[in-house]
C-alpha cells in the first residue's frame, strides 16, 4: 500500500522528469555570456556622441558552436552563427538588441593588412542590430543603429591562445598595450554601424574598457537535483510531522 511519503516522491519524480523533457532543447548546448564596456575618445563628427560617450552590453553564444571553416595557417577560423543574442545600451539614446546569427572569428594569427604585413590575433564578433534611432545633425536625418562589431588586434601575437571557441574572454590589456612592431594597430574597439539617409551605412569607434565573463544559467541537470534535494527534504518534514505526530 502507498503511503502518503510515496505519493509525494512520486509527484517529486514527475515534476523534475517533465522540468528536464521541457529543457531538452537546451541540454546539448552551453550558452556563453561576455558583458562589455565601451567609451568614446573622440567626438563624432556626424553622430551626436561627444567624447566620453559610454555603451555597455553583452552577447551570448553556444560554446559548441562548430567551426564553418577549415582552419589554415595564417587565416580566420569562422564560427557562423554562433551568436544567439547580443544587447547594448547607449548611454542616454536607448537600448538594441540583435540575434540570433552573429559570427565570431579566430585569429591565432591571422595575416595583418595594410601598411605592415604583419602577423596579429585577432578577435571579432559581428552581429546585427536594432532599436536605437539618433538624429544626427550633420545629415538632419535620423539614423538606426543597425549592426555592432567588437575587434581585437594584438601585433604581439598574446592575446589569444588558439582558435578554439572557448569561453573565456580575451585578456584586454594585450590589445591596448601597443607595444606591436606596427604598433598603431594594436586594439581593441566597438564599432557601430549606423543607416545613413542614402541607403547605406556608416560606422564610428569606441575603445573598449571591459570585456568580462558573466557566469552562465545552470545546466538542466544541476536545476533537476536541485529539484530533487527539495523534494527530500519535504518527505523529511512529513516523515517528522507523521513520527512526531
């Protein structure tokens, strides 16, 4: 015959079996969160943000996002879509959001262009973006904020250990260091893209001051026996109240 402490586990049972088969979706993936910092050096000449300007955000990714490209020497390793949110706040004009479909690429090194042929790693996240309008003088129109990237470039060849997508930020300071042979373009910036009244689109800058990792939601599993020890514990109580009574 079932006693009353049975009935409870059972129900205890059925509630963390139908909490883990809701998550399925979820449990093959571990979703990463970087929180960033950003600040304007300069003021914009067509954007209404002065020197000083700051934005924060953050954007997830799936850790085990597989790469879309055949690493080579020398060459970005491209993890497509690997970005399932990304938000930013611009300080005094509004909040954007975007994704998912954001794209993160390796460099561990990757050929530097421009004036120097050089060797650097290199850090970029691109994604897409919306929902913050300003109006910029300079055009007398509004503008949409309709993409942001974060690019890393470290001449000294520091600031990554590999082309893994692993979840532990990029150390900053081996980006603003500029102590590179080129070293002009050491860096580490926000850039953001904005529509411009001709159909295209237009960018400006933003150092970078942080880029941290944010702890991530627990795992399905962690959440079920965290279930379970709640259960346990209420047939502790109802065993006491039942013995004691």
């Amino acid at each position: 015959m079932k006693t009353k402490n049975h009935q409870c586990l059972g129900i205890v049972m059925a509630v963390i079996v139908i909490f883990c088969g809701g998550h399925d979706s979820t449990a093959s993936a571990d979703l990463i969160t970087f929180a960033f910092e950003a600040v304007a050096d300069s003021p914009s000449s067509t954007l209404p943000f002065g020197a000083g300007q700051t934005i924060s955000g953050s954007y997830t990714f799936e850790l085990d996002t597989a790469p879309t490209t055949t690493p080579a020497a020398n060459t970005f390793t491209f993890y497509t879509d690997a970005i399932t949110n990304f938000d930013i706040t611009i300080d005094g004009f509004g909040t954007g959001n975007g994704g998912p479909g954001g794209d993160i690429l390796l460099g561990d090194p990757v050929q530097t262009s421009g004036s120097f042929n050089f060797l650097s790693d290199k850090y970029v996240v691109n994604s897409a973006v919306s929902g913050i309008t300003v109006f910029s003088s300079f055009y007398n129109a509004n503008r949409n904020l309709v993409g942001a990237q974060l690019s890393l470039q470290d001449l000294d060849q520091q600031g990554l250990d590999s082309e893994d997508l692993v979840a532990t930020p990029p150390d900053l300071t081996f980006f603003l260091d500029n102590t590179g042979p080129n070293f002009d373009s050491d860096h580490a910036i926000l850039n953001l893209s904005f529509s411009t009244p001709g159909g295209g689109a237009g960018s400006t800058s933003f150092r970078l001051t942080s880029l941290t990792a944010v702890s991530p939601v627990p795992e399905p599993n962690t959440t079920a026996m965290l279930l379970l020890c709640a259960g346990c514990s209420v047939l502790r109580t109802a065993h006491r109240r039942r013995t004691s009574g």
